[in-house]
C-alpha cells in the first residue's frame, strides 16, 4: 500500500480503482501502517480537533503575550476591531487562525499540523468552516484525514519543515491541507480536492524560512492569518472548477525544487530575510541577554 500516498495521481486511481472516498484511504492506511483501528484513529482525530478549537477559545480569550513581547493579543485586536477591512466571516478566519498560532508562541498546547509553527492554520479554517456551514465534528474528522492524505504526499515529494524546504513547506502545507479538507467537507470531487492544493501551492511557493530571534513568532503568526486566507480563496477557486492548469504533483515537485536551491539562511537559520534586518537583530540580542539574565546562578556563564 505503501505507493498510496507517493503522488496524487496514485492516490487517485487507487479510490478510484477501491471505489473508496479520500477519508477513507487515509484510514486504510493508518490502520495498514499502525494495526489500529477505524474508530480508534476517528476518535484521536475528534480528540485533535477539540485541542485545535481550545487553541482558538484560548487564544481569543485569554492573555496571549510571548516572553520576547513580539506578540502582544493580536488575534482579539483583530476580533474586536470595529472598521470592517473584511465581512464578519473573514475577519473571524483571520482572528482565529491568529489565535491558536499565538497560543503556540505562548507555549500553550496546540497541534502541529503539520508543525508548530503553522498550528493556526487548520484550527483557524475548520472552525470558522464549521460555523460557515453548520457541520458536525464526524465531518470536520473527515476533512482532516484528507488533510492527512496531502501533507503525506507533499513530505514524500518535497518536504513540511522550515528547515528543509523553506516556510512554503510549513505554512504553504498546513494551507494546502486545509483548502483540500475545505473542499472535500463541501462536497467537492477529487479533481477539486486536487485543484485547491495545487492553487494553494502556487500561492504559496517561495516563501523563504526568516524567524526573528530564531523564535517561532514573527513573522510566523501573522503568515498564519495569511495561508488561512488563501486557503479559503483557493478553494472557492477550485469548487468553481477554475483550472489550475499545473497539475498538482508538478506544483509539488517545484515546492521541491525551490526549497532544495534554497540558501540555508532562509532555511529556520534565522540568519537571512526579516531576521537578519536591523531590528531583528536588535530583538534578536535583547531575547539574547534577557535569557542569560534568567539563567540561574549555576548555568550562569563565567
Ligand atoms: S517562518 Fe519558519 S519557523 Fe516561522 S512558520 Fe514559517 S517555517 Fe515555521
């Protein structure tokens, strides 16, 4: 079974040739991979998701400032603001997806999906998708195996970590993850499904690995916000059957490609692009000395 999830046109042909849906691949395969069960792997899922809604609950409402001061509650700034940029929808996506991502910068528990530092995107969509069209969890649980399904073909063919492939493996993965599973939980087909990752890939590519201090913050939470949008935007693209004239795989091959020719200093190094600025410098010496200064006296340096 192992082919399975080498590509998404053998991922295809074999629902197809199984006369079985995404989802249930996806459970196929876990239960090949792990000798578990259907309903052990759903209820782990249900479980995934009700830590991913408390990261939104969390960090809409409690007090979200990191240890460096670099986020400071931005995701009720943006809840709360009165002068609509975007319909009520869209700002509550955006918010969310900034919460639980700030929840993670704030230490507090999220699920990395598929890292830390793309935790916002996946809580941020489905549960604002959820609200949008009043689903139940057991449907939510479906478009996350399929979410499941995408980031094992997108780390077989390229990568999901910042410090191989660039934040167009985290952050551009988490949203391909999320537009699929959007598209799936609305009743798109397979090509849909397919179409909505390679859109949001081709958004996505490029986008280089830069955290200011080597802290998962900035610019981390805001991209956040950012690939939830185009998750949305890319799958309303495809669920209008807009061509995404690169085939998925090949999208995929060339997130590939760009993360592999990437310079290692926009690869998690914190040595290139918004870190390597004058001011993430500066923010970069000051965590330096207010770290040092809170190591206890036996660790302190000579
Ligand atoms: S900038 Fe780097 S550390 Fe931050 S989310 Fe992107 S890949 Fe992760």
């Amino acid at each position: 079974m192992s082919y399975l999830f080498e590509s998404f046109k053998g991922w295809k042909t074999y629902c197809e040739e199984k006369e079985i849906s995404l989802p249930q691949s996806v459970i196929e395969f876990e239960v090949d991979q792990k000798n578990g069960e259907d309903s052990q792997i759903k209820a782990g899922l249900l479980k995934a998701y009700g830590v991913m809604k408390d990261a939104v609950k969390t960090g809409l409402e409690e007090d979200m400032i990191s240890r460096s001061g670099m986020i400071n509650n931005g995701a009720k700034k943006v809840y709360n603001y009165h002068v609509a940029v975007l319909s009520p929808e869209f700002q509550k996506l955006i918010s969310r997806a900034l919460a639980a991502k700030e929840v993670n910068s704030c230490m507090g528990r999220v699920v990395a999906a598929p890292t830390a530092g793309a935790s916002g995107i996946l809580p941020g969509t489905l549960v604002t998708l959820q609200e949008i069209h009043d689903l139940a969890d057991e449907e939510i649980v479906n478009g996350l195996l399929v979410g499941a399904g995408i980031a094992l073909i997108i780390e077989e063919k390229a990568s999901l970590a910042g410090a191989v492939g660039g934040c167009q493996a985290e952050t551009g993965s988490a949203a391909a993850m999320a537009s699929g599973a959007i598209v799936y939980c609305l009743g798109g087909n397979i090509d849909q499904v397919f179409t909505a990752v390679a859109i949001t890939i081709q958004c996505m590519l490029g986008l280089v690995c830069d955290p200011v201090a080597g802290l998962v913050e900035v610019p981390c939470v805001v991209r956040n916000a950012s690939a939830a949008a185009i998750a949305f935007s890319s799958a309303q693209i495809a669920l209008a059957n807009v061509n995404a004239v690169i085939p998925v795989d090949e999208c995929i091959e060339a997130m590939g490609e760009i993360g592999a020719s990437m310079e290692s200093r926009y690869k998690e190094t914190a040595m290139g692009g918004l870190a390597a600025t004058l001011t993430g410098q500066e923010i970069s010496k000051r965590v330096l000395i207010s770290d040092i200064e809170i190591l206890p006296d036996s660790e302190s340096p000579e």
